[in-house]
C-alpha cells in the first residue's frame, strides 16, 4: 500500500540556482526590450492606437476570418475526401488522391494562388452541362475567378493537401484489431469508416487541426497579392496614402498575434482533450485499496 500511495502523489522537483539566474536573466533581458519597445519614438504608438480599430483594418479582420473559415471547412471536408482515396485498395483512386497530395504539397501555395487567379488565361471558357448533348452553360471564367474567388479556391485545395494526409495519419492510428472486429461483425466498408475509424482517428485528428487553423489564419495575408482587402492589405492600402509604414505594420502583427492567442486557447483545450497519453498525474488521486486488504478489513 505504500509503494502505490507513493506513485499516485504529485512530483516536486527541486529548483537549482541555475534555474533562478535563468529568470532573472530572462526578466532582465524582457524588460530592456519593452522599455526600449516603448519610449522608442519610431514606433509610433499613438498611430497604432489610432488606426487598431479603424473600419478598413475590421473590415480586412472580418475578411480574413471568413477566408479562414471558409477555406478550412471546405479544405477538411475535400481533405477528408481525398484521404479515404487515398486508403482505397483500387489502384486509379489511391494514385490519383497521391498525386493530388504530391502536387499541391510540393508547390508554393502563393504560386496556387497567382495561378488560378489567371486561370482564365488557360480557359477562357467553360461549358458546364451534359455530355454528348446541347444542354449546357458557358461560363465567364474571367468574371468567375475574381480575386475573392481565386483566394478561396487556392487556399481551399492547398489546404485539402494537408489535411488528407492529417487525416490519413488518423486513420493510420486506428489499431488493425478493430478493423478487423468491424468486419467480423459484418460492417461494410462505409459504416466501418462511420463508426469505427473515424470515431477512433479523431484523438489524432483534431490537435493537428487546430495547428492548421492558426497557420491558415496567418496564411490568408498571401492573398493581399490578389489585391484582396483582408487585413494585411488593408493595412497596406492605408500606408500607402499616409506613408506610415511601420505603424500600420504594427497593427495587422498585433491582430493577428491577438487572433493566433484566441485560437491557441481552444487548441489547448481540445489537445488535453484528446490527448491519449496523461503528462500528469492527478493532484488528488482516489486511494486505491487491493482487494486482499478489503476482504481483511471485512473479516
């Protein structure tokens, strides 16, 4: 009974003078660089507090969380698509979901992004309708790949990319016992992916998921090159006219600094969540009593 009492009591671990001079070295450090940050007069603090809540810099905030949001929506959902292709044993399926992986992978999404906003250099029309017949649709793709519109779609398939292989990771996480049980109970191949895989794939899943969110937030700002008013490209637009580069610099790194912040949170929270490995023991653990014990104490 002691030895167990033992292993369920908190650690407490010794700090060494090396660990207090690393603080205070570090406080030392951070409060030259905040003293200097702030009584530096280049910075400008009085333009920042007068452009951080301006209407064009909200405006570019509220554009580039829709962005997100939208692109990770549809960029998981094509994602999640892609990687039970690419766990499919028929061969066209699997190569073709690689191949999907592989090239959006292994180029710069700024390059996806240019691209399909000139797209309709390429095909300057598209006829939608059925085939082998004259019902059908042309379509202006010159007029349908707007700059929003161009964000939206290389963003959304570049992120596919990533989560596919997120997702696929998950499903690769799925121990080949319970595959294996859903088929002795006559599962087919979607409701062992429903009620099996999925469900299971998730601890792994959402972590990293979370890690994509934020890196999407922070990647919507490549869109300014498409002339999309999102936050970094309205604080563009408003040094440009008043030559207060740096100022305005500050403001779209403090929002999305705030942003990053308020993500991270829920991240941290769903990664406790799911977490399948405990870092820490509890600090107030039930007393265990072994059965031999209880049965003496009984007599």
């Amino acid at each position: 009974m002691g030895s167990i009492d033992a292993v369920l009591k908190p650690r407490l671990r010794v700090r060494t003078p090396t660990e207090y001079a690393g603080w205070i070295l570090s406080i030392l450090i951070g409060i030259g660089i905040l003293a200097s940050v702030l009584t530096n007069p280049n910075f400008k603090w009085g333009i920042v507090g007068k452009y951080f809540f301006a209407e064009s810099i909200l405006r570019g905030l509220m554009l580039t969380i829709f962005l997100t949001i939208a692109s990770m929506v549809m960029g998981t959902l094509l994602g999640l698509a892609l990687a039970i292709m690419r766990s499919s044993h028929v061969k066209p399926v699997s190569i073709a979901a690689n191949i999907y992986i592989n090239l959006f992978r292994g180029t710069p999404v700024l390059v996806q992004l240019i691209f399909w906003f000139n797209v309709s250099a390429l095909y300057p029309n598209l006829m939608i309708g059925i085939p082998f017949t004259d019902i059908g649709m042309a379509v202006d793709v010159n007029t349908l790949m707007g700059p929003i519109t161009a964000a939206l779609v290389g963003l959304t398939l570049n992120e596919a990319a990533y989560m596919a292989e997120i997702i696929r990771g998950g499903f690769s996480a799925v121990g080949k016992g319970q595959i294996e049980a859903a088929d002795s109970l006559g599962m087919s191949a979607g409701m062992r992916m429903r009620k099996v895989i999925i469900p299971q794939a998730m601890p792994s899943i959402i972590p990293a998921t979370g890690n994509q969110v934020i890196g999407m937030f922070k990647g919507t700002s490549l869109v300014s090159v498409l002339g999309v008013a999102e936050l970094l490209q309205s604080a563009q637009l408003i040094y440009a006219r008043t030559f207060e580069t740096i100022p305005l610099l500050i403001v779209a790194s403090l929002w999305y600094l705030v942003m990053t912040l308020l993500l991270s949170y829920p991240q941290a929270k769903l990664e406790k969540r799911y977490s399948r490995a405990t870092s820490t023991l509890p600090r107030k653990a039930k007393k265990v009593v072994l059965r031999e014990q209880e049965e003496g104490n009984l007599r």
